[in-house]
C-alpha cells in the first residue's frame, strides 16, 4: 500500500517508511539511544518531508503507531486534520509473520514460535531479551499486538471517524486495485487503482547459524580473515563491501519460512476470537467468518 501510495502524483511519501516519531512509548530512531544521547529532532523529523511539492499530501508508514499507546494523541495534537489508515491481519497468521520478522532483525532470539509466546511473563519481568529489545521489551509482547479494538479506540477518542479508515490485509490481498481505490477516495485524490502490482514485506525466515558465520567473515574472525579482508579493503571500499555483504546476505541467509504448526495456528485462533469478535462488534463487520473463526 504504502509503495502504490507513494507512486500517485498527488502524495509525497519519503523514502524513510517508518520514522517511528510519534510512538513516544516505543524504539524510534528519533528518541535518545541508550547511553541518553540525543539523536535526530522534530525539525529533522520534518525535513522528511521538505521535497513535497505544495499540492501534494504527505505522510508515512509507521506500522508501531497502531499499538503504541501515545501515538493517536501525539498526532492528533500535530495534526488533528491527519487522515488514519489502519491495515488489520488475521490475528494468528499475523503473530507467525512477526515473529518471522522479529528473527529476521534480531529482535528475537527464540526461533521456536510456541515457546516465544510462552516466555511472554518472562520478558514482563525483564528476561529472556535481546540488546535490540532490552530497553523496549514491549516489542516482544506478541499477544499485546492483536487487541485491534482497543488500539482502534485510541484513534477514534481524538479522530472523528470519518478521518479513520480501517481495511482488512484479506481486502487488499484479494484486489489491490478496488481497495487502492477505497484509499485514494478517502483521501481525496484522483483514482488511479493498482497500475502495479508490488509485493513488499513478505516474511522470510532468517537462517541464524549461515548468518553468524557470514557477520564473522565479513566484520569478525581470526588473523587470516583480517589479513585477507585487509587486502579485500584496497580492492573494494568499505560502501561496496557493505553491498556485498548485504548483497550475500540475501541471498543465504532468508529464506521461504518454514510451514505453520497448525495444532499452534488453531490454538491461538483459540485464543484470539475474543479479540475478533470484538473488533467485528466495534467496526460492523463479521471478521470472525472472514478470517474462518467460526
């Protein structure tokens, strides 16, 4: 969505998807590091958006700001003219992919699902965390990130909800075309639908044992491997050797996720039907047939 948006002549959408600004509760690359250090400020935050012709809209793609718990008041109280678009997912199949994708930025550490899910008290308590998440533990509270209706309520208590517009991922999948359209009618812009069709952001498993070893040629290692990336360097500098790794990287160390342990998928659909049943109360919707909890 956020890549179709950003190709319509009537959006600016910079190239930093996710600033993360406004979710004052959670990791931003905006907030203080951990040693307190200040980093960017509201005026880089802004400078995003400084190519922006007048005529255009502008905004961004910060997936934290529906579970952050300051986020809606924060935007609102910058801009209560802002339009939301919530994006939800079937809540189990949503769960799988994060924690894919917690795996895949080092986030998390346990590549077993079930047994992450279970260590969920733990981490409350402060154990079991990554560097990544030990100042933000939150990120791994997977059950937190399903609870649609209350974050929903978060936007419609300083929204009207007319400036809310909440699709399901099942929508978007099945026609990017009707449900960009949705979007650009909601917007107020011209109606161009789906000129391509992109894929972004699919899930990837993260091979950890090929991508420890391949951090270890490239950044770590013995005195051979330092000897040779010395000569390596003269060769290639360090922007075209990040490339490279980088490059590499892709390509062995992602790879298609393994299959859902359905006995663990039809667990928690278990355990999220309140939550669906919820959100398909509050919005007049039966989520709970669409998404097959019924």
């Amino acid at each position: 969505m956020y890549e179709m948006l950003a190709r319509h002549r009537q959006v600016f959408l910079p190239e930093r998807k996710e600033p993360r600004w406004f979710s004052t509760d959670l990791r931003s690359p905006f907030r203080p590091g951990a040693d307190g250090t200040p980093r960017d400020t509201y005026e880089d935050y802004l400078a995003l958006f400084a190519p922006a012709a007048a005529d255009q809209l502008v905004g961004e793609g910060s997936t934290n700001y529906i579970w952050s718990r300051t986020a809606a008041s924060e935007i609102a109280a910058v801009r209560p003219d802002a339009k939301i678009i919530v994006i939800f997912r079937e809540p189990a199949g949503f769960v799988r992919s994060l924690h894919e994708h917690m795996l895949q930025h080092k986030a998390e550490e346990e590549p077993n699902l079930r047994r992450a899910l279970e260590l969920e008290s733990e981490r409350r308590e402060g154990r079991h965390l990554t560097e990544v998440t030990r100042r933000y533990p939150q990120q791994l509270y997977y059950a937190e990130r399903v609870r649609y209706a209350e974050q929903l309520r978060r936007y419609h208590a300083v929204f009207p909800a007319e400036q809310v517009l909440v699709l399901a991922y099942d929508d978007f999948r099945a026609d990017n075309d009707a449900t960009l359209r949705a979007v650009q009618r909601f917007l107020g812009i011209e109606q161009t639908g789906a000129e391509v069709i992109l894929e972004a952001n699919q899930s990837v498993h993260r091979r950890a044992d090929v991508d420890a070893r391949l951090h270890e040629v490239f950044f770590g290692g013995g005195p051979v491997l330092r000897t040779a990336r010395r000569g390596l360097m003269v060769l290639a500098p360090e922007r075209a050797r990040q490339r490279a790794f980088s490059a590499l990287r892709e390509r062995l160390v992602f790879t298609e996720p393994p299959p859902p342990d359905e006995q663990l998928m039809g667990e928690l659909r278990e355990r999220f039907e309140p939550e669906v049943k919820a959100l398909s109360d509050y919005i007049g919707r039966d989520l709970l047939a669409l998404w097959g909890y019924r």
